[in-house]
C-alpha cells in the first residue's frame, strides 16, 4: 500500500507491506485524515520530541526508521481480526482515538514506528475503541474529531466556574477548537486575538464574539474592555479586592505554542487570572517566575483528550453544534501531502488541509 512517510526528516511517498489484523484488531481503508500543527512540529523537531518522550517513560520514535504520521482520522472498516467481536460490518464509517490497544498497553498512533497513522492507504485499529460515524457525516468532516476534542479537553480542564470572560491567543486549528468548545459552554463574550485576517475571520465562524488584531490592539486591553464587573459584581467585593480593578476573571488559552508567549501572557495576565497552555511550544522557553508569583497566576497544560471527549467532539460535529467544516481549506492525496506540509505555513491561506489517501 502507498503512504506518506516521514524518512530522513522528510515526507516521501513509498509502498509499504500490507498489514495484517491482529488480536482485538481490525483493518480500515483510511478515508480521511487531517494534517496537525503537531506533525508539522514533528517534522521539524523530530530529535527534540524523541528526547522528551524518553524523559517522561513514552517509547520515543527511532529516528532511523520510518514513521507515518496521522492522528485525526476518519476510515472504513475492511477486515477483522482474530478475537474481535464484529460489532462493524466491513464498510462502516469509524472514527477512534489514535491508539492501538496491545498487551504491552496503550500504544499511540502517528508518532510510533510500529503504529502506522493515517497518511497511509490502509491502517490497523482496535475495535474496542472504535465509533461509528453517525448521521451520514462526510469522512472530511468526521476527521476533524480529534482536533475538537483537543479545544473540548482544553476548556473541561480549565475548571469554567461560568463568569469569566475568555481570551484566546491565537486562532489556528487549536485556537478555533477551543472557541467552538468555549462557545458550546455558554462563555460570553469570547475574545479572541490573531495576527491573520482569515483566522480572525474564522475564529467569528466559530463563535468568537470579539476579535482582535494584535498589531493594531493590545489584547489584554480589548479584553479589559469586554470584562468589565457589573455594578452588583463590584458592589459585591470584599475591601480589599476592591481595591483592584473592576474585571471578571480572565481565562486565557494560549494557542500559539512559540518561545515568548508565555512570558507574554505572564506580562499581561490581570491578577489570578488562569492560563491553560494547548498550543505546543517544542523548544526551550524562558519566563519570569516573580510575574506569576505577584500576580498568583494559575497555569494549567493540557494534553489530548479523553474517550469521553473524543466521543462528545464526533457527536457536536455530526449534530451540526460545531461548523467543524469551516476549518477545512483543502484536500490532497497522498502525494500532496509534502507540499501541504509546506503550505500550512501560511495562516492566509490554509488552517485545515485532509489527505485523502485514495484520491
Ligand atoms: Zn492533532
């Protein structure tokens, strides 16, 4: 079968042996399949992400041998394996978490050398974690789960209490998940900020209530703006507190995942305000702890996604309660998938390219 492969710290298209179910596994056709900043950041950090694995006890890829990326997929079911239930018909439309369950344990999909991803014209998962694409969801569309799940999980760990006023640090496929997530739990308004006209443009598709360009307005000062306490809200405070300026509890989602931006918020962060860090920043980075520590600000980082927020993503994307769609700018084959990979560097003209890997 064809595949984009990561070889060498490239992407070439090649044929690899076919695969065979095994216990508990089932074979798919890989109908679609989105590309992530993350393989973008894997391509470019491959040595740096491997080190990190080792430090944290995670099998890290080898470097030497070949790796097909793809973690936000929809497939087709084709065969099963040995000791499988048949719960699919061969045909069927599934979406899963990208992992293989193994006797070892849970093995990831994607970042794994003996795990293909979804780049590739066929793929094994486990039929214990399969989810059948509901409501004649287009495969395009149904990859765009993981991705969603991504925001969904960001905005669950960050602890909504219901009166902060958000603000989202940039508006790629990580930011405009988590606005879509933070539309869904009712926030308002959103504020969210980005440098790209179209992002910006997006993230108002995807439910942000205010957007601002960063070059022309400061985001905390935008923010500030749209958090002002309400009369009975301020009359409420203790004395102390309020001595502080009148504004709701920010909650900021840093999405951009570059050194400084930490550093940033930790500079323009209100007081208390809690950070939750989605955007994957693969180099070292530098802040000044004293800024957190004056201001008590509370950083939390995220990673993933639970099953449970795998499953609800699917299903706010098949009922319509996410224009998930929106995000997608185009499509390619296996062939297109080098070029894409260069072409995402543009925010003007692509958030979300899919392979698909039979066209
Ligand atoms: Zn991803």
């Amino acid at each position: 079968m064809r595949a984009a492969i990561f070889r060498n710290g490239e992407i070439v298209v090649d044929s690899l042996p076919e695969l065979k179910p095994g216990a508990g596994q089932v074979l798919v056709k890989t109908l679609a399949c989105g590309i992530c900043g993350s393989d973008l950041h894997a391509r470019k950090h491959a040595h740096r992400m491997a080190d990190m694995a080792k430090l944290v006890g995670r099998k890290p890829m080898d470097l030497s041998r070949d790796v097909v990326f793809g973690h936000e997929f929809c497939c087709e079911i084709v065969d099963h394996g040995p000791a499988t239930q048949g719960k699919f018909k061969p045909g069927t439309r599934v979406c899963s978490i990208p992992a293989l369950l193994t006797p070892e344990g849970p093995q990831g999909i994607g970042y794994s050398n003996d795990n293909i991803g979804a780049y590739a014209e066929q793929m094994l998962l486990s039929e214990a974690l399969l989810l059948e694409v509901p409501n004649g969801l287009s495969p395009q569309h149904a990859a765009l789960t993981e991705p969603l799940a991504v925001g969904v999980h960001a905005v669950e760990k960050a602890n909504i209490r219901g009166n902060e006023v958000p603000l989202v640090i940039g508006c790629g496929p990580v930011g405009l998940a988590v606005i879509a997530a933070l539309k869904i739990n009712g926030l308002y308004p959103i504020v969210a900020a980005d440098y790209s006209p179209a992002r910006r443009a997006m993230a108002e598709k995807l439910g942000a209530d205010v957007v601002v360009d960063p070059a022309r307005s400061q985001p905390f000062a935008s923010w500030a703006e749209h958090a002002a306490m309400s009369e009975a809200e301020k009359a409420a405070r203790p004395p102390l507190q309020a001595m502080l300026p009148p504004l709701k509890p920010a909650l900021i989602f840093e999405c951009v995942g570059v050194p400084g931006i930490i550093q940033q918020l930790f500079e323009g962060a209100p007081r208390d305000a809690r950070i939750v860090v989605v955007g994957v920043c693969m180099e070292s980075d530098r802040s000044e702890p004293m800024l957190g520590i004056m201001k008590e600000l509370n950083v939390q980082y995220v990673l993933g996604y639970t099953p449970d927020e795998f499953a609800t993503s699917l299903r706010l994307i098949a009922e319509g309660e996410v224009d998930a769609a929106a995000m997608v700018t185009a499509t390619v084959g296996i062939d297109g998938v080098a070029q894409a990979f260069a072409d995402l560097a543009n925010p003007e003209t692509h958030t979300k390219i899919i392979v698909e890997p039979w066209r």
